[in-house]
C-alpha cells in the first residue's frame, strides 16, 4: 500500500511540474511560440494552479480511506479553493464552491451543470493520473475510483471518459516502468481506448491511432483539438497521443504538449503527471527545483 502512495505522490509531483510549467507559458501567442521554439521558460517562479491543488485533495483521499471518498474530496477541494481563489478556477467551478458554502449538496450542484447534462469540462481528467498510479494493478477499481473522482465535479459521460484515459495511461505507464508490458505507440493508445465505454472521447482517441509517426503540431490540434474549448474530449485526445510518442523523456514530453497551445497548464500537468511514472531519470530536468512545492503547502498540510 506505501508503495502505491508513493506512485501516487510521484504522479502529483508529474502534475504539479507540467500545471506550473504550461501555466507560464499564457500570453501572447507569437511571443510564446518563439519561447517554445527556443525552448526558454518565461517565468523564474512556477507556481501550480487549481490542477495541482485539487489532485492534492485526491491523494488525501487516497491516504486516508484507501479510495475515493466523494464527501470527503468535495470537502476538501471546497477548503482548498477558500485557501486561495485565484489558481486559475474556471468560471463554473467558481459557481459551484459558492453553492458548496451556502450548504448545497455536491451531487446536487454536479448533476444540475447544463441543464442536467453534468460539465464536460476537463477538470476530472486534469487530476485523474495519481488515481491511475495508485490503482495500476487493478483496472476495475481505477475505472471505478476514475468515475467516483470525477462525479465530485463534472457528472457528464465524456468527462468521465476522458478522466478514465488519463487513469488508465497512468496505470499501464506505471506497469511499463516495472517491466510488467512493453507499449509501442499505437499499443499505447489502444489498450487504453479499449477500457473504454463508446463516446466522443473513444472516438477521438480511434483518430489519434491513425496518426502515428511524427506528425506536425498543427495537424495534431486540428484533429485531436487542444484544450481550448475546455472539454474533457478536446483535451485528453493529444495528451495520450503525446504520451504515446514522448512518454519516456520526460522534459521531450512537456515541451510537445505545451508546443500544441490550448489549455495548456491541464494538458501539461496531465502529461507530466503521467510521463514522470515511466520516464528515464535523466529527462527530469534542472528547472523542476523552482516549481512551487505541493508537500509543504498549505492546501496539503492543514
Ligand atoms: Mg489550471
């Protein structure tokens, strides 16, 4: 069971890397790319942001009951946000802690988002690698625990799809690092694409087995998307594609995934969450001592 915290910790770690990393590359779009063509970090200070903070909840969960705990994680993601508003919260997220403080019950407030329908947004997937990391051995319990994770949140079929891929690219990335399998690129993609059930997300993860090999970024986006419509089958698509190619060389990996724009702070710390699990040591780079550290902040210690 220490073994598995351990994973668990390592993948937050991934997370809270690759949230701080993408987040400080928000600004001017032309500006940005040239920082990524010359591969120069703008920012000296890298702060994590609501990414990070809620999958820290999510590893309390762990800790403590073992599981996903539901009133326990919307406890806890509530005081968190209280902590400090402003880590990059989206809009309907911001509705929902409100409700949360006036006593409303989560499900309730989940399962109301558009008109009953649950937010599809990526805020499930974003924190669902350290949930694959802890449950790699066991695919029934990671779907579950996947599903029970993003429920919390976003009660709607594809964000729950996609928090699943993320669970399930965790596992096999840990399972490839014990020397249980060995994954080319598309084995990647499929193993993953088979656990789950038929939606947008699966569907979008068929396209990206279709573009194997090296494939320009534009292409990539026009058919996988970025993150920049915020859901969770817009954004989970070409993070698993760029695992599936980079997910050994940790550093290779983020600089892929943040080279595609969109939301990147979720799609890097979905990368870095789960490349860390797998990754040759040496591609961790320097720069990961000036990211702000999840273990002795506020919102894990209380
Ligand atoms: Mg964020």
């Amino acid at each position: 069971m220490k073994d598995k915290l351990l994973l668990a910790s390592k993948s937050l770690s991934g997370i809270s890397i690759g949230d701080a990393f993408g987040e400080s590359f928000f600004g001017e779009e032309s500006l940005m790319k040239s920082y990524i063509h010359q591969r120069f970090i703008p920012e000296s200070s890298l702060d994590f942001t609501d990414d990070t903070i809620m999958s820290i909840a999510v590893f309390k969960s762990l800790e403590k009951f073992r599981e996903i705990n539901q009133d326990f994680l919307a406890e806890e993601f509530t005081k968190n946000y209280y902590l400090d508003i402003n880590r990059g919260y989206g809009p309907s997220m911001h509705q929902y802690f409100r409700a949360l403080k006036d006593g409303e019950n989560w499900k309730k407030v989940s399962y109301s988002k558009f008109e009953g329908q649950g937010s599809m947004g990526n805020g499930g997937a974003m924190r669902a690698s350290l949930i694959g990391a802890y449950f790699y051995d066991d695919l029934d319990k990671l779907k579950l625990n996947a599903e029970l994770s993003c429920e919390v949140t976003h009660a709607n079929k594809e964000a729950i799809e996609g928090t699943k891929a993320i669970a399930l690219a965790a596992a096999f990335a840990a399972q490839e690092k014990l020397g249980l399998i060995k994954l080319n690129q598309q084995d990647f993609i499929q193993k993953i694409k088979d656990e789950l059930n038929d939606s947008d997300m699966k569907s979008k993860l068929n396209k990206a087995l279709y573009l194997d090999g090296n494939r320009s970024v534009e292409l990539l986006v026009k058919t996988l998307g970025n993150g920049i419509k915020m859901t969770a089958q817009d954004t989970v698509p070409i993070v698993i594609w760029m695992l599936s190619r980079y997910r050994n060389n940790f550093e290779e990996c983020l600089w892929n995934t943040v080279a595609a724009l969109g939301d990147r702070d979720t799609t890097c710390a979905m990368a870095g969450g789960i490349s860390i699990l797998c990754c040759d040591e040496n591609s961790i780079p320097t720069w990961v001592k000036d990211v702000e550290q999840w273990k002795n902040s506020k919102f894990y210690e209380h």
